[in-house]
C-alpha cells in the first residue's frame, strides 16, 4: 500500500456513494404512501367484515337460525387466517428472488380483485348454496393475498428508509392498519344510519366491499410508479445466483432459525394484543356486559381514532431510545395493567369501558409502532422478504386468529369477566423474553445493506459511525 509524505498508510480513495445509499426523500414518501395503502385495505376489509357480521349473515347463509348465520359468518372470515401462512411461504421468498415491487403489485392486485368480489356475489337466495362457497372463494383469495402483504410492505419501507429515521417511517405502516379499520367501521356505521337495516341487508352491504376497487386501482398506480428498492438493487447487482425456489426455505429454516423464532415471538405479543382488541373486545362487550353490537363496535372505534395519533410519534421516539425499550416496556405494561384494564372494562360504564379499552389500545402501540421496523432487521436482504412473511403469518395463524377463541374459554372456564386479561399477561412474557434476546437495530444499517441516509451531510454521518464501530 503506499504512503503519504506524513507517513500515514493510504489506500484507493472510495466515493461517499459507493459505501453509503442516499435516497431521495420524495421516493421515501411514494414507498411510504404505496405500501401503506396495502396495509389500510386490508384493515378497511376487516373493519368492514367486523362490522357487517349480523347483516352478512343474513346474506349469504339461510334463514332460521340467527346463532347459525354468525357462526358460519365468522368461520369464512376464520379462513382467511388459515390461508394466510400459505400465502406467507409463496410470496415472501418469491419477493426476495424477483424483487419486492413485482410480488407487492401482485399482491395488491390479488386483495383488490378478492374484496371487490365479495360485493359482487349474489345472495343465498337468489343463487343458494353457490352464495358461501364463492364467499369462501374470495375469503381464500383475500388470505392467500395478504399473507404476502404485510412482510412486503415492511420490508419495502425499511430498505427504503434512512436508517435515523426507519421507526418513524415504517410506523405509517400501522397508522394506515388504524385508519383502514376505522374508515370501514365509519363507513359501515354512516350506511346503516343512512340505510337503515332492512336497506343494508337487501343491497347497501356491497358498498363498503366494491370500494376496495378503486382504492386498488390507487395503490397498483402508486406501486408501478416506485423503483426497486435500494437493498433488494444491491443484492442483484452483487451477482447472486437464482438457486430455485427450495434453496430460499432451506436457507430461511436452517441458516436463520432464530430470527425465525424471535419474529413469531414479537409478532405473537403484538397479534394477541392486537386481535384481543379488534376481534375480542366487540363480542365480549355485547356478550358479556350486555350493550348492543352496534355500541361494542362504537367503542373500539373511539379507541383506534384515540390512539392513532400516538402511533408514528412513538416510532419517531424509537428512532432516539431505541425499538427494544419500547417493546419491552409495552410487554412489561402487559404484565402489570392487563388486569387493570379489564377490571375497568367489566365495570360496565360507558366511560370505565373505554377507559379499559383505551388502557389496552395504549399498550398496543407498543408493539404497532416498532414492529415495522424491527421485524425486517432480524433478516439479511437475500432472505428479508421471506423470513418476515413466514414468520409474521405463521404467529398471527397460531396467536393471533386463535386470541378470541382463546379468551372466551378463559371466562368460560373460570367464570371470571377479567379472565382474558392473563391471556395479554402471558403475552407479555413472552415480549420481554424476545425483547431480552433481540438485537437493538435502531439507527443502525439493515442486515447485508449498506448505510442509507436521506443528505450526504448524514451519509458523511454514517460513514464516521460506521468506522468507529469497525475499530471498536
């Protein structure tokens, strides 16, 4: 190596841009927008779905058996979870072999084109049985679609984002997931004020479901608009090698098994909370205090607009004190506040019901705020997209689908309205246990990419940072 006239060792000078990715902030806003908008349809269709039970019941299953028509309601809409992990296996090592843009406007195509059908099927009584077997047609297609969503959408905004500020980004993620389900419970609730029952059940119902295609239409306009993303851009010009579709779940299993086993610990905690509150919460309301359906759904949906705010300013947060403190003090608010929040809820006031509710929904941003941005640092880019989505579906299969089943057996069991609350305490163990083994990513370059920063004055920054942590 030569030397300078100082004596100090010089090498090849290398330019700022080849060790640092800069990305534009208007490409940061467009991924940001495209993915999110993915992740508010699919909670649009489940506020939608949530809210409509007792009508769809009476659509697309016979008449006679009220108790009937939402069991067999809420057993299609079950499917969708089922499906979910199949559609995790497909499309996450699909993206990660030909890139996270294609597999995501597949993605958005595939949910848009199965919430849109729902809208179109005829009812039980014009058509009979062939009515819940399309419905369950679309409610596969809707699950197979969205297991490849979530793990893409996350991944796209973090290989995307700069490092300093990934939480606050990714966070967006969740607030579109809070806005999505809110715009469809607002949506339902405006129609059946408006309709009234009857008008609901004999053809308002399909509104709410046919605006899933222009809302498609949007997101697959915004998604074609966006270039690859800076890692994924890495890792093909690096040179790697198509080793077939095998050889990305044989690296995923073997090679990764424990961020494998971290991400379904965190995206545990996270779903059972989150599904204890979205899914639980409407049922045990009307079951258990008595308050009309209609009044349940009400109160969760005051709860979501309560908390949405608090979302992404959390995520700026995690960017500064890191993702791990947060996650471990939600897990911890978990294990102390559970009960708290559900003795309150059992109360049976309206103002102690959403004091509960909101204690909960409080404790959930915990998780909804840094699970973006975490879950896509416990992955290399070759296996990022994959890892995510087998991870992710798989806990939300096991944990999340199963949280309302799970809970009503606790009351049932025990006879105790503030039974489920051991369930989110158990929840929380399990949290501060992947808190305590994960690895602090804040601030810091996704696994196997370079540092990407948003000026060359902070890629300078991560360059001096990036040097300092190769002497220490």
């Amino acid at each position: 190596m030569p030397s300078s006239r100082t004596g100090r060792r010089t090498g090849p000078v290398r330019r700022l841009d080849d060790l640092v990715t800069i990305v534009k902030v208007g490409n940061v806003r467009r991924a940001v927008t495209a993915a999110g908008i993915g992740n508010m349809m699919e909670w649009f269709d489940f506020g939608v779905f949530s809210y409509l039970v007792v009508i769809t019941g009476k659509v697309f299953f016979p008449a006679g058996n009220a108790t009937a028509q939402l069991l067999a309601t809420f057993a299609t809409f079950a499917v969708a979870f089922l499906v979910r992990p199949l559609g995790g296996f497909v499309f996450g090592p699909l993206g990660d072999r030909i890139g996270r843009k294609k597999v995501l406007a597949i993605t958005m195509m595939t949910m848009a084109a199965g919430t849109t059908a729902i809208g179109l099927i005829p009812s039980y009584a014009t058509i009979g049985l062939w009515s819940p077997i399309l419905l369950l047609v679309a409610r596969v297609v809707q699950g197979f679609s969205t297991g490849g969503e979530y793990g893409g959408a996350t991944t796209f905004v973090s290989e995307y984002s700069p490092d300093k500020r990934r939480g606050f980004l990714a966070s967006w993620l969740e607030f579109g997931t809070l806005a999505g389900y809110s715009l469809g419970a607002a949506v339902v609730t405006a129609l059946l004020t408006t309709l009234g029952e009857q008008d609901m059940v004999n053809w308002g119902w399909r509104i709410p479901f046919l605006l899933a295609a222009p809302l498609g239409v949007i997101g697959l306009y915004l998604r074609f608009r966006l270039e690859e993303t800076p890692a994924q851009q890495q890792q093909q010009e690096s040179g790697g090698e198509d080793e077939g579709r095998l050889a990305g779940y044989r690296t995923i299993f073997r090679d990764h098994w424990r961020p494998l086993l971290l991400c379904v610990a965190m995206v545990a905690v996270f779903n059972v909370v989150n599904y204890m509150l979205t899914s639980y919460m409407p049922t045990y309301i009307t079951a258990d205090l008595h308050y009309a359906h209609t009044s349940a759904l009400v109160f969760v949906l005051v709860t979501m607009l309560i908390i949405m705010g608090f979302v992404v300013r959390l995520g700026r947060a995690s960017d500064k004190i890191g993702r791990l403190p947060i996650i471990a003090a939600g897990s911890g608010a978990l294990v102390v506040l559970s009960w708290p929040a559900f003795w309150l809820i059992s109360r049976g006031s309206v103002g102690l019901v959403v004091a509960g509710l909101v204690l909960i929904g409080l404790m959930l941003i915990a998780f909804s705020s840094t699970m973006p941005s975490s879950l896509p640092a416990l992955f290399p880019t070759e296996v990022r997209y994959g890892g995510v989505s087998i991870g992710f579906n798989i806990s939300v299969a096991l944990f999340g689908g199963t949280t309302p089943l799970l809970s009503q057996a606790l009351v049932t069991g025990t006879g105790h309205s503030t039974a489920p609350a051991f369930l989110l305490m158990a929840a929380g163990v399990v949290g501060l246990v992947a808190a305590w083994f994960a690895r602090e990513s804040a601030g810091l370059p996704l696994p196997g990419a370079k540092p990407t920063a948003s000026s060359r004055a902070e890629a300078r920054e991560a360059v001096r940072e990036m040097r300092e942590r190769d002497e220490a």
